[in-house]
C-alpha cells in the first residue's frame, strides 16, 4: 500500500543551522560555506540516488551550482534569526521505480513550487540498509525569498501563510494518486492528505518516529515515540478485533434471520424514520464536539515566568528604592547648599554626606541581593531540575489537551462514518421510490437487521436488483414523474388551496 508523507520544516540560523551544510549532507557532496567559513563534506555518504536543482526560467544562470546557489541565500539573509531555507519532506510510493518516482517529483516540484517563483533543491535518497526497504523519500529544499535576474529580492509572505502547507500536502496527494494511476492502473493504490478522523477510518494515528528514536529502536532501545506507537498499535489491534468479532455476529444474525414479504411504501416510512435518527446522532455528536474546548496549556516560558516573578519583583522594587534615594539625596543636597547654616557649620556637613552615603549604599545593597537572588533563580530553572520541574508543571495541561485531542478525533471518526450511512440512507430510499414508481409493490427482506448499515445495505440491494430489471429508459422516464411529484407537492405546501 502506497504511503503518505509531506512534512515541512524551517532550517534556522538560530538554531546553528546552516542551508549550505543541509545541501550537503542531503545532495551527499562537500560544500563549503563561506558566512561560516566552513567546509561541510559529506561526499562518502551512501543512499542518495538522485540529486538536481531545480529554478525558474528568470533565475540567474549561476544558481544551478549548488554551492553558488545556498550561498548566495544566506549572503541574502542580515538576521543572526533568519530562515534562508525550508525544507519538504515527501515519501515516495515504493511501488514505482526509480525513473517513475524521479517524474513524480520533478512533476511535483514544477508544478507546485517552482512555479509559485522557488528555487529548489530536490535529493531523493533510497531507504537505509537497516530500515524500513520500502522508505523511498526525498528532501526538497526551497528558498523563502523572491528570486529575479539580478538575483534574490524580498520574502514572499504567502509561503509562510497558514494554508501554504495543507495546500501543499493535498497537491502531494492529487500528483502521487494521479502517477500512481498512471503507472500501475486504475486499480492502483491511492493515498489521502487528509487525517484518519477526516476519513472516518477507526484508527488512531502513530507518531513520525524520526532519526534519532529510530536509530535507538534498532539497537533495541526503546524509545519514548516508540513506546507511544506500539501503544497506540496494540489499541488499533484490539478495535479491529472487535469490529471483526462485531461484524461475524451481524452476519451470522443477517444469515439465520426469516425472510418475509414487506410493501415498498412501508419500507420507505421505515427507511425514513432510520435516517431521522441517524441525522438526530449526527447533529448530536456534531453538537458535542463543538462544546469540546482545548485548555489553555501554559507555555514553558509562562511557567519559567511565574517561577521567576517573585525574585524579579523584588529585584524591580529594590531598583526603584535606589532610584528614590539617588533622587532623594541629590535633592536634599541641592537645598542643603543654599542654606547658611550649613555652609559655614563644617561638622554637619560631613555628618550629612556620611549619612547620604549610607542611604545610597544601603540601597545598593538591597539592589544587588535582589539582582543576585533572582540570577540564582533564573539559573535553576534553566537546570535540569527546574526544566524538569517546568515539565510537571505543564504535564496536567498536556494530557487534558490529548484527551480533548482524542475525544474530537473519536467524534470526527463517527460523524464521517455517519455521514457515509446518511448518504447510503438517501440512495436507498430514492431507489426504493423509484422502484415502487416501476410497479415493484413488495420486497423479500430480511426480518431482522443488525445495525443502520446493514438495514440500509440489504434493502439498498434488493432496490437495485429491481430497477435493473427495467431499461434504463423507462428508469430515467419514471424518474421524472417522481420529480414532477415532488414539485406539486412543494407547490402545495407553500400555495394554499392548490
């Protein structure tokens, strides 16, 4: 089965990154950088297959040289924060082969970002000697600025808009599914963009394991995502377990259930009164989910904040007792100079100034105590012991947040498939109208129906089975009559008298 995969990640010089050694390490070549004045080589690297750049047709001639290229971007970037790159993580259909998957991309990336004005980097790379042999990917980096003749302009900001990266992720899923088609047929595997809850499928999601918690797994050391996805894989095991034990009982009822002789119309009637109470649940469950609202889960930095604040209070109150004595003291000294008495009394004088120098010093005291109190506590929360602290602060947050997470996932999972049920609902009693419009009176139908689903699927059935007994012609003649009805009897309950 075709995977999906479309990750996008920032590559920032804040965090000591730099877009010359992620080319690189991702082309598998030695480049050097010349803001860092460093050499990045990573020409002994194994697994790359394919490495090319690819640009507008205005881009200067120049920037097919990688190492020209990811230069010239971070000579464009001033800030010691700047996002030069970004970076898109696809995986590709294993399915395919090489040729087909390097089309796949180059289709991808023409289309959906060399277009918008990118420059791209593209490298696919095979999967790893101990990993996964299916994990075909390819790490595309993008540049973040405008690029012309004269080379690289402004930041466009609509590739930092909030709805670049789903729209991003749903062009992936229509270019793979559509050379997926076309290299393997129409009975090709598809992927979907969308989240397992959108889908209505009756999974929960693992988490992206990563390099670093792979490479522990495969030295047989758990890791914490690790730990997580075997979880939420035994919970996966056990739903499906009981969706086939669930599924085996209906259709052993659906199998000894009596057959018996049921009017069309009053199936109808019944049909109806079901898809009722299917609407009913829906908009319940709808209704339930809109009440869910996520805590407010505190940031590390709030929580750094509120362990600080007392410390940086006092430090703040201590610097304003020294601005008043400072203040206080230069005033009082100013008055004391016009005063006579003062001058010519030498003794009070220095008794005077002696006292001033002990306010300010008193002051200057307190200041530094408050200044040194509060470094000490800045310095044990950024410990280990304070991030530690900070992150049982937050965890109460974090798994009421995850629990909120699962209840709206849950509810999105049985809105679609009641959505799915509303809509074979409404097929079924258009085709059991349409059936009794040809003449057919009653239907042999079970006694019994387990569920909605099955109650809907087996008169469905039986409905269709019906109708093609007649031409299509006659089907789509009785098909307007019953148009022409419902209109009259929209006329009627809107017109009295008619």
């Amino acid at each position: 089965m075709a995977s999906f995969l479309c990750q996008v990640q920032t590559i920032q010089r804040g965090l000591g990154r730099s877009a010359v050694a992620a080319a690189a390490y991702r082309s598998g070549q030695s480049l050097t950088d010349d803001r860092l004045a460093m050499e990045f080589d990573f020409s002994n690297k194994d697994g790359v297959e394919h490495a090319e750049i690819m640009a507008p047709d205005d881009a200067p001639q120049a920037y097919r040289d990688r190492a020209a290229l990811w230069n010239a971007v971070e000579a464009a970037e001033r800030r010691k924060d700047a996002v030069p790159a970004q970076e898109v993580l696809l995986a590709l259909p294993h399915e395919l082969d090489f040729d087909q998957r390097r089309d796949l991309v180059r289709a991808f990336v023409q289309e959906h970002l060399v277009a918008k004005g990118m420059i791209v980097d593209v490298a696919m790379h095979r999967p790893g000697k101990e990993g996964d042999q299916r994990n075909f990917h390819a790490h595309i980096m993008v540049t973040t600025r405008r690029v012309d003749r004269g080379g690289f302009g402004g930041k466009n900001r609509d590739w930092n808009h909030a709805s670049f990266v789903p729209q991003l992720r749903a062009a992936w899923s229509d270019v793979q599914n559509r050379h997926l088609r076309h290299h393997l047929g129409p009975d090709a595997p598809q992927v979907s963009h969308l989240s397992l809850a959108a889908r209505g499928v009756d999974r929960a999601p693992t988490v992206h394991m990563g390099p670093a918690a792979t490479a522990l797994e495969r030295k047989d050391i758990a890791s914490e995502r690790g730990e997580l996805n075997r979880d939420v894989q035994a919970r996966n095991d056990k739903a499906r377990d009981l969706r086939r034990d669930y599924q085996a009982t209906a259709d052993r009822i659906a199998k000894t259930a009596p057959e018996i002789e049921v009017a069309v119309p009053k199936l109808v009637v019944e049909a109806k009164q079901v898809l009722s109470k299917m609407v009913a649940q829906r908009t319940a469950w709808a209704a339930e989910r809109e009440a869910l609202s996520t805590p407010k889960i505190p940031s590390a930095g709030r929580v750094e904040r509120e362990l600080t604040a007392e410390a940086a209070t006092a430090k703040a109150r201590a610097r304003a007792h020294l601005q008043q004595a400072e203040e206080r003291v230069k005033k009082t000294r100013s008055r004391r100079l016009e005063l006579v008495a003062w001058v010519r009394n030498p003794a009070r004088m220095i008794w005077a100034k002696h006292a001033e120098l002990n306010a300010i010093g008193r002051a200057r005291n307190a200041y530094r105590r408050a200044e040194v109190g509060l470094q000490v506590r800045q310095d044990w929360v950024r410990s280990p012991k304070g991030q530690a602290f900070v992150a049982t602060r937050r965890q109460p947050g974090l798994e009421a947040a995850a629990d909120v997470v699962r209840q709206r996932r849950t509810l999105e999972r049985k809105i679609k498939r009641m959505d799915n049920r509303i809509g074979l609902a409404g097929r079924t009693i258009s085709d059991l109208r349409l059936a009794h419009e040809l003449g057919q009176r009653e239907l042999r139908v079970p006694n019994q129906s387990p569920d909605e689903t099955r109650f809907f699927r087996d008169i469905g059935r039986l409905a269709r089975e019906a109708l093609q007994r007649f031409p299509t012609p006659v089907q789509e003649q009785a098909l307007e009559r019953l148009r022409r009805g419902q209109g009259r009897s929209i006329v009627r309950a809107f017109i009295p008298g008619r």
